[in-house]
C-alpha cells in the first residue's frame, strides 16, 4: 500500500438509476461522471432496464472518470463499488465491472455499503464533524448518528423512503422524471400556497409514508376534479408534511445524543425546502446544518471512493470470492473501524 498521502481510490456507483464513477486522492474529488436512466412521466424504472442502461453507459463513464481526473489505472490504489443496498439487477451489473477491473488491472477490491457512502462524502464536502445524520432518498430513509464504531440508526421508515414517497406522487399527476421527479415536485411546491391536511405520521423516532400517499392519491383524484386545489398546492402539501416529520425526529435524535451538528444526506437531501426546515429547527437549537447541492447529494461513484478511501486506509479489503452484493444491506451492519 502506498503511504497515506498517496492512497487514489476509484468508486463505482450503481444502486439505482444512476450509474457513476469517481476518483478520490486524500480527499480531494478528482472526477466524478455520472449518467441518470430517465423514464417517461407516470413510470418507474425496472431493474432489468436500469441494468441495461448501466451496462451500456459504464464503460464510457468509467473512461470519463479516469481522464477528466488525469489518471491511469496503474495509480489507482483500490477500486470500490457498491456491495448494496439497492436494486439487484443494477447492482449485480457494476459488481461486475468492479471486479473485472481489479483482475484486469490487478487492484484490491472493496464493497461499499451505499449509506456509508453518502454519509463520509458529507463529512468530506462539508466539514461536519460528528453529525446527526437524516438519510433521505428514493429507497432510504433514516436517522443516524456514530457511536462506538458502529453508524447507528435511531430513526427510520416503517415502509416506503420518503423519495420513493414522492417519486410516486410524481407519477399520479404525471409529473416528468428529468432531470428527476423529486426536483420537479419541488418546483411547483414553490408554486403552491394552499396547505391540504395530510396525515401526519410519526411513531416515536419512526415514519410512515405509505398512508400519506394513498391518502394523497385519493385526495388529487377528488379535489383536482373539483378545481379544490392545484397540482402545485398538492406538492407543497406533501413536503411541508413529510419534511416536517423527518425534521421533528432528526430534533429527537439530536436532543438524545446531545449533538449540535446536522447533515442531511441522499438525493432528496439537496432539497432546498427540507435545508430550509432543517436549518429553522437547528438555529433554534443552536446548532449547525450542513447539507451539499445535487453534486454530491444524489448518487454517484466519489461517494463511494471516498467512503473506499476511508476504509482502505484502515486495513479493509474484499476477497474475489467474497465480493458479492446484498440488496438489503443495513447502515450499522459495517463496524466503522476508521473513526474515533
């Protein structure tokens, strides 16, 4: 291994509609090229097909990576990707590619649990120290905080990820996917200035998303017919609520652990409503918030070079045989053995 100041790691990133690569030299983001599989509006997008868009851009975004960081593959240190949780087809396609490279360039390997990626990429980004962290995305949601080497979650949802939450809602008003339908919402919740009564769902630290949805779809249907609100009022409604439960138990959880730091993290973390909510609550705390833009927040592949850094550093490795993925890969499952 070469020393500390020298280590470059390569990250591969395919857990869901995103495919990216990056590289990360101690610390510093070199590259980080990334693709989005977009579907038409009113549609999801299947495993099968992620995968088939991953498998088609990969190579492209990998050679993109290497030259926009000026770098050959013989500098490169460790190549990391991400072991899960996420979609299976998807995943199993950039596992793959990650150990192909490593026989072909013959480079240690190196799985990534892809929440320990979004979380030490913030950490890098925006300099917090021991964070609360709220991890939001299309398929996660929790709330998190470091203890004793472990990430441990004191909050999470019971059913459906707040992105996947709204991702749905998306789909019923037909809203468009690109550049994503989460950003989309978020637009015409500007928008919006009537506040439509949701449920609100909170199970001491847990959330529930799965009823405010149904709720919501049954809500647009009725009240959009009868000119009662406008697709904009809708999406406002629905931020306000969710974003409010996620900030009340990122609250419970600060006042437990005694923290005075905040990072969001995940893709609908660079949501500048939910920074706005958070911050409100953490300036009358006293403390601090830090959260990054669509760069860094949504999924990509210097995440996980990063969290790869970290790690390799500290004496991890991936054996070739035991370099598989797991699509249901919990945050405090990975002991944390390169933090104090």
């Amino acid at each position: 291994m070469k020393s500390v100041a020298m280590t470059i790691v390569i990250g591969f990133e395919g857990s869901a509609n995103k495919i990216g690569v990056g590289i990360i030299k101690d610390g510093v983001v070199l590259s980080n090229p990334r693709r989005t599989y977009i579907t038409p509006p009113g549609q999801g997008f299947l495993p099968s097909d992620t995968a088939k868009h991953h498998q088609a851009c990969v190579l492209d975004v990998t050679s993109e990576a290497l030259e926009l960081a000026g770098i050959k593959p013989q500098e490169i240190d460790c190549i990391a990707y991400t072991k899960g949780p996420g979609m299976g087809a998807p995943l199993v396609c950039v596992a793959i590619v990650a150990r192909t490279l490593s026989q072909l360039w013959k480079k240690p390997l190196l799985g990534i649990n892809h929440c320990i990626g979004h979380i030490e990429m913030g950490r890098l980004i925006t300099g917090a120290r021991n964070p609360t962290v709220l991890y939001v995305s299309g398929g996660n949601t929790q709330v998190i905080a470091y203890s004793e080497h472990r990430y441990r979650i004191f909050g999470e949802t019971i059913d459906i990820a707040v992105g996947n939450c709204l991702d749905r809602f998306a789909r019923v008003l037909k809203i468009s996917n690109d550049p994503s339908p989460g950003f989309n919402i978020e637009q015409m919740a500007k928008r919006g200035n009537k506040l439509v009564d949701l449920p609100y769902t909170v199970k001491g630290m847990d959330v529930s998303f799965s009823g405010i949805l149904s709720y919501i779809e049954e809500v647009a249907h009725r009240m959009l017919s009868a000119g009662d609100c406008t697709p904009e009022d809708l999406c406002f409604s629905l931020q306000e609520t969710v974003f409010a439960m996620l900030v009340e138990t990122t609250e419970r959880a600060m006042a437990h652990c005694g923290s005075e730091e905040v990072l969001i993290v995940g893709g609908v973390g660079c949501n500048l409503r939910l920074q706005e909510m958070m911050a409100e609550m953490c300036e009358a705390r006293g403390a601090k918030l830090f959260a990054t833009d669509e760069r860094f927040c949504i999924d990509n592949g210097a995440m996980i070079a990063q969290a790869g850094w970290e790690m390799f550093r500290a004496g991890h490795v991936t054996a070739l045989e035991d370099s598989w993925i797991t699509q249901r890969y919990r945050t405090d499952e990975v002991e944390v053995t390169w933090r104090n």
